[in-house]
C-alpha cells in the first residue's frame, strides 16, 4: 500500500478537494495527501470536475458538508471572490481565491477553520485565501535562479493567476511589466491597475521592445501538446527573455518550454508554484508545519514518473 494512504478511509475522514474545468491533469491529490499522511491527519483530498456555472453551488455544498477546505484552479480564481463568505487580506490584496478555508466558532466564539476543531459548532462560513502569488514569487527565485526585484517581466495572460502575479511581483520591485493577452482590454485593465497601485512600477499592455529578465506564462495554452506557443515570437524573440517560467507543470516541459530552451534560457515548470500554494494551504487548514521536501517528491513522482 502507498505510504500516502497509511490509514483506511472510515466513518471520521475529513475531505479536502481541488476545483477545476478540467481537473484530470490535477498533480495536487498525491502531493497533499502526501502531504497529509505524514501529519498523520485522517484526511483525504480528491478532485472535482467543476463548471463555472457550478462553482457557487459546488462551494456551498462542500461547506454543507463540513469540508475542510479546497483548492481553485483554472477557470475559478476569479469567480470564487464573489461566492465566498469571507475574503481574507491575501485575497483583496492580489484578488483571487485558489483556497478556501471552511471556519466554525469554537467554544470562546471565536472563528477557527473546521480542520482545527473536533466538529463544527453551529454555523459555517466559507474563507476564500490566496497563496499563488507568494509561491510564484518564491519559485522564480528557487527555480529559475532570478531575483524579482528590479527585473523586467513579460506576463502572459490576465485572468486570475496572472493578475495574483503581476501583483505580487510590481510589490516585490519589479522595474516594469508588460501583459499580453488574448483579449487586450483585460491587460489594459491589469496595466492601469499595476500603475495605480504600484506608481514606482512601468506596465503596460503589449510586448516591450527591449530585452527582459522573466517570461511569465499564466495561460492554460501548452496544457495539450498541440497547442500553439502561447505569444508571438515574431512580435517577441524567446532569446531576448533570460527565463521563462510556465505555470503549467503537466506536462513538465511545455511547447514552451522547449522553444525557450531551444533558444538558450532558463527554464521552469510550475512544480515549485504548485507545492509552496499547496502547502501553504496545508498550514493555513491544519495550523501543522507542511512537509515541503515529502509533498515535494510526491509532486516530482507524479509529473516525472
């Protein structure tokens, strides 16, 4: 038996699960359960094929059902902010939800998440977290070996992930971000926020004109190994960007990818984003210090066989 399953599923299991449209190619249940059985919690996480038009019932449901908490993936860190109960400080600060955090009172009235009490006493609610933007910005340093601060970024895409990043990195220092998109008005709206809220930081719709120290992917393009390149490289040269970080990390090396390697950058999947969000989600259910190293290898195992 798998040293992640070491106790049998009975009566008393708690359920964790991850959301996603699609979720099949979800590495997240080996590595939290993983991740779970070394706490040695009688946990199990699972994942769920959610439609956007679902989500709202979805959460409501797993809340009913007294879940600890979940995991939002593509398409629903956008939408989630609205069918919360409670955004916390990382949500509205980078706005998006990708975990959620089911709270009840415990005996002094205080609200603690479900996972840190014996049973819910009296009513729940629904706390939507972020922990994508610390963990991109913390991959990029461990994995492409690039320091955010002062760096010139390229970012792809403007939905929920690629707004949590481009936020997180114009407050880490970045010198300037450019955002392409598929529809321009997205990144127009991303740029003007950035300018607003970050004034010591250059961004603007489009591909810059000059060399670039990061290439951000946060499309899903490169998920099937049919697809396009998710930019035009005759607008924008891989050779003219040092790294290129894909947040997608299945499969491990994207059309992307191999294009950027091919042109002589640096390299990185999205293992190490999807590991620190993960176990920061861990801690924030559990209150327990995360096995990064074992959820790690677990992660490594089920992407890299």
């Amino acid at each position: 038996m798998s040293s992640d399953f070491i106790h049998p599923i009975r009566a008393t299991t708690r359920i964790l699960a991850v959301y996603g449209h699609p979720v099949r190619h979800s590495a997240s249940p080996p590595m939290q359960n993983a991740g779970l059985a070394a706490l040695g919690l009688d946990w199990r996480y699972l994942a769920c094929d959610v439609p956007p038009a679902r989500l709202r019932e979805a959460i409501e449901g797993a809340k009913a059902m007294h879940f600890v908490g979940l995991n939002l993936t593509v398409p629903h860190k956008l939408l989630a902010t609205e069918f919360v109960d409670v955004l916390a400080p990382s949500a509205l600060e980078w706005g998006a939800v990708n975990t959620v955090v089911f709270e009840s009172m415990d005996p002094a009235g205080q609200w603690r998440p479900l996972g840190q009490l014996p049973r819910p006493e009296g009513p729940v609610r629904s706390v939507g977290h972020n922990t994508d933007a610390d963990a991109i910005v913390r991959s990029v340093r461990d994995d492409l070996a690039i320091e955010p601060r002062g760096a010139r970024v390229l970012l792809l895409g403007a939905g929920g992930a690629a707004r949590a990043a481009a936020l997180r990195l114009a407050d880490e220092g970045v010198a300037g971000i450019w955002i392409v998109n598929r529809t321009r008005d997205k990144a127009e709206q991303l740029a003007r926020e950035i300018n607003d809220r970050f004034p010591a930081v250059h961004a603007e719709p489009g591909y810059p004109d000059e060399s670039i120290e990061i290439l951000l992917n946060a499309t899903a393009a490169g998920l099937r190994p049919d697809d396009p390149l998710p930019l035009d490289t005759h607008a924008f040269p891989l050779r003219r960007a040092d790294g290129v970080y894909d947040m997608i990390y299945r499969p491990a090396l994207t059309p992307l990818l191999a294009a950027a390697r091919e042109a002589g950058c640096r390299t990185a999947n999205g293992l190490g984003m999807l590991l620190h969000q993960g176990a920061d989600a861990l801690e924030l259910w559990s209150g327990k210090a995360a096995p990064r190293d074992l959820m790690r290898a677990a992660l490594e195992r089920e992407v890299h066989g």
